[in-house]
C-alpha cells in the first residue's frame, strides 16, 4: 500500500446523479483518484472497513481504468470484497438489484447516464448505498466536503490489472474479487416480477404484433437480447444497436424522439407494434408505435392502473403508494385518488423515491425524463418499464383482441382525461445567464399573480420545496412554477445532469377531460408563448429553438 499527496480540485460536487464531467478532466492527475478516495472517506457507519461493494459501468470510455482505480484504491481503504461486473459491464438498475441481493455495503456505478460518451465526451461516477439507490444529499456533501479538504489517497500496488473477463472469483492479500454474469440476477429479477408466460403466448397467437428494441449501443443491449430473444422468443431482428459501445456508436444515448430518431423513423416506416429504446446505463426508456407516443408520464401513469390487475409482483405485494417528480404530469394522481393510494410529489432525482420505498409507502414511481420504475430496486429501470408494457399489452389482448399501444393510451384517457405534457430543453447554455434568468423571474413572480396571459390567468408563482416525510430533510429551489387557476402549469428548471454549461429545461402542462386527439404541441402551444413571454429565455441565453422538445 501506498499513500499519495494530493491537493482539492475546484467543482467536484455530486448532482443528483454523480459527478459528472469530461473525459478530459477525470484524466487529470489525481482527478479521478481524489474523487474515489473521498467516496470511501465518506462512506457511511460502518464505513469501508470490512466492507463489500459493487462496481460496474455502461462500458463507455474510460470505465475499465476507472474500475482498476476503484479496486486499488478500495483494497488500500478497506474494502474487503469487490463484486464486478463481466468486463466492468453493469447497467445501472442491474448494479441496484446485485446490491441488493448481495446485501453489500454499496456500489459504485461508472456512467455519465444518457450522455454521450467518447474521449472527447462524457464520464462521470456515482455512488449508491447499500438499499441500491443513489446517495442521500447528506452522503453526497459528506463526498463533497471531503474532496475539498483531501491532502492524499491511498492504493495497493498490483503485479497486473485485475482481469475482468473471467468469471469467478480472485484472491489478493487482504480482499477479494468477484467477477459475476452482467446480466443473469437482473433477468432472474425480471423474470420474478411479470408474466412471461403470457407475453410469450401473445407473441405466439399474434403473430402481426412486432417489437423493435433500440439499446442505442448501450449497456442495456445484452440484457434486452437475453430478455426479448432468449426468454420471450421474439427474433434477433428486433433488437438493434444492442452492442455496448465506449462512444456509443456516435450516438447521443439519450432515449427521447430527437436523439432515438433511428428508432422513431423506423418503427413509422415498418409499422411496428411496440418499439422500445434505452439509454447509455440502462436506467431510461422510451414507449411508442407507429401511431402513437407514449409521454413518460403517461407510461408511468398506464402502468400503476393496470399494476395490479395483471404484473404478478404487484399482484402478491399490492400497490402501497405511488409518486412522480414534480415536473412530471399529474396523470399518475388521477390513478393514485382513483384507486385510493397515496401519491407522492418529490423534487427531480431518483434518490427522492428511494426513502418513501423503504419506508414501504410507495409501489411505482416516474420521472418525465423518460425514468420509470418500482420498489424492486432504488433506481429507474428502463428494461422494466418496457416489460411492463409487453406484460400489459398481452394482458389487455386477452380480452380485447388486436388492442394496441394507441387504444390503450385511449382507454386511459377516457377513464382519467388528458393531461397534455411537453418539455423543451435547451443544453449547454451559458450558466450565468440561465441563473440570471430565473433570479429574474422569480423576482418578478408576485407581479404575474393575477395577470391574463394568452388567456391563462395567473394563480400562483413559487419556488417548489420538499419536506421528505420519513427523514423530515427540507430540499428548497426544486424548480420555479407558475401555476394557473385551470390547474395549467409551467415549470423552469435548471438541470444538474450536463457536463458543461447549463440546461434550461421547460415543462408544460394542460389537463383536458374531453378532447384527446390534439397534438401535444398544438394544445400547448398558448403555454409555450407564454412561458416564452414571461421568461424572455431568448435574451438571456441568446436560444431561439430548444434543443430537444419532448
């Protein structure tokens, strides 16, 4: 063991998602090293000692240096046994589920999520504990702190690099390494929590039904052949872009209807039933057909209606609760009052759902940010929510024959209403005047209450604060919204999920009980102007279209 002197490094604060950066600047001496170092001086009681964690990645670039990094430097803090997946290959909500089952200490996952990866691109790294969600915001400032006091770091020397090929396990003085399958605990997972006996069945007996799956050359792309083709029987031709790439093929791993466009084009053009992607680690998803979207808060929404009536696990545990992330469409809480469950409000970050599960008060919960999951394990799971429609498609044939995405998206509506929903992000915008912008708003906010504005009249303009109701922690300034009195909502936000610059994101919101058929962009287009008007974003960001509208 060696101990190295080191000096802080300015800005490495976890966001809600890890710490996130360029390639470029994790490469710097003592960068990468000083980070890792303070994850383990910041572990909690008992702390690394003794201690068992799970180390994987989404196979971009830079993720295998970073796992030698993490066993060396693991070894010399105490770390008694690491669990790794095949080749440093985890997706994120498979790294949750191994934690889980294993009942380690922790994980650390090697992702800079749905972003694009590359030497010129992005890294980033994250640390989960041991209930396998993301860090509490008490554990990542105790991180944070202690990158910003850290004098040295500590690390074994090894003869060689760990071999991550081989699966087994390895010994060395003092700890262990345990190289596991990538994908076997988290489709025994899969396989325990929906019917594939009946998905299997519908593919049988529908044989016009298509899936195409796009992993957009993410981690997730063994996992979607061992579920869609090995287990479920659909053809190899369903799967595309399903080999894990270090730069992702070029692409931007990020599943929505700009960056999927391969995949949009192509189910329009081939007229599939359902087509399906994911994101670089595995934990995002998107749903749509050949006529129709399916908005990531109406997916999260459909699938706590019919959880119970045909998924197994809900079926043996029931629903106790569900919830989304304040910007996501309040469709989910038509289901929640319809169904007498309590639904939850919490601020963008998936560690927010992660207290309400193990408090054994929340089921299923969503993010409009193509995130949708379960209390199965503590991270979104994109794999899972497209199951979840498989399961539910096949389960609504039984009894309505040739049903579709569309139809069933109908049937939703006409029992809840429509909760129209779209978001404009525009990334990588200067950060001082993104931040001016909503200072300026936000100061001029009890001037806009009371105000007409294209004809929505202004109710309420404020700042969203969240008092987590099982650790009573107080999160403030979760996003400015400005509400209006026919429930209609636009939200501004600024997202921690970039590596440079800042996002602006602005998310739209109108319910309409009558009328489904509009085109969201048609629909909220009066809120867009609106939000546009009163934000004057094209002044302070010098952007006059989004980069991505979802």
């Amino acid at each position: 063991m060696s101990t190295v002197a080191t000096t802080p490094f300015d800005g490495q604060k976890p966001g809600t998602s890890g710490l996130r950066k360029r390639v470029v600047v994790f490469q710097q001496e003592h960068y990468t090293e000083n980070f890792i170092q303070a994850i383990f001086t910041a572990m909690p009681a008992p702390g690394a000692q003794g201690a068992t964690i799970v180390v994987g990645g989404d196979g971009r670039y830079y993720m295998r240096d970073v796992v030698q990094k993490i066993i060396r430097i693991g070894a010399a803090n105490g770390i008694a046994r690491f669990i790794v997946g095949q080749d440093g290959i985890l997706s994120t909500p498979a790294a949750s589920a191994i934690i889980r089952k294993s009942q380690a200490d922790g994980g650390i996952i090697l992702t800079a999520s749905h972003n694009p990866g590359g030497p010129n691109a992005d890294f980033g790294i994250k640390y989960n504990t041991r209930n396998g969600g993301p860090a509490p915001e008490s554990v990542t400032d105790a991180i944070y702190a202690a990158t910003r006091t850290i004098t040295e770091y500590r690390q074994v020397t090894l003869d060689a690099p760990v071999d991550l090929t081989t699966i087994g396990s390895q010994r060395f003085d003092g700890f262990d390494v345990e190289i596991v399958d990538s994908v076997s605990d988290y489709v025994e997972l899969t396989k325990s929590i929906f019917d594939f006996d009946v998905i299997r069945r519908f593919r049988q007996h529908s044989p016009d039904f298509s899936l195409l799956f796009d992993a957009l050359n993410g981690v997730t792309g063994p996992y979607g052949r061992r579920i869609f083709v090995d287990e479920l029987g659909f053809p190899e031709s369903a799967l595309d872009q399903c080999t894990p790439l270090e730069d992702f093929g070029g692409c931007h791993p990020d599943p929505n209807l700009t960056y999927a466009d391969k995949l949009v084009a192509r189910v329009a053009r081939e007229s599939v039933s359902l087509g399906a992607a994911s994101d670089g680690d595995g934990d995002r998803n998107m749903v749509l057909s050949h006529d129709w979207f399916v908005t990531p808060s109406d997916s999260v929404a459909v699938i706590a209606h019919y959880a119970a009536e045909c998924i197994p696990y809900f079926q043996r545990h029931g629903l106790r609760g569900l919830a989304r992330s304040m910007p996501t469409s309040c469709a989910i809480d038509r289901v929640a009052r319809a169904k007498g469950l309590e639904c939850f409000e919490v601020p963008t970050g998936w560690k927010f759902f992660g207290n309400l599960m193990d408090a054994g008060r929340l089921s299923i919960c969503g993010e409009e940010s193509f995130g949708t999951g379960s209390d199965h394990i503590r991270e979104k799971d994109g794999i899972w929510a497209i199951v979840a429609w498989l399961n539910i498609l096949a389960h609504v044939n039984q009894t309505q024959p040739g049903a579709s995405v569309r139809s069933i998206m109908r049937d939703f509506y006409q029992t809840y209403g429509r909760n129209y929903f779209t978001r404009y992000d525009y990334e990588e915008v200067d950060a001082d005047g993104a931040a001016q912008m909503i200072n300026d708003l936000r100061a001029k906010g009890p001037a806009l209450v009371g105000q007409t504005i294209n004809g929505f009249t202004v109710a309420a303009v404020n700042d969203f604060e969240y008092t987590d109701p099982i650790d009573h922690s107080i999160s403030r300034n979760q996003g400015l919204r400005v509400i209006f009195d026919d429930s209609s909502r636009i939200i501004f936000r600024l997202s921690g999920t970039g590596s440079e610059g800042a996002t602006v994101r602005i998310y739209i919101e109108r319910f309409d009980p009558v009328e489904f058929d509009t085109d969201a962009q048609v629909a909220l287009k009066p809120l867009v102007d609106t939000a546009l008007e009163i934000s004057q974003l094209s002044q302070y960001t010098g952007r006059n279209e989004p980069t991505v509208i979802t």
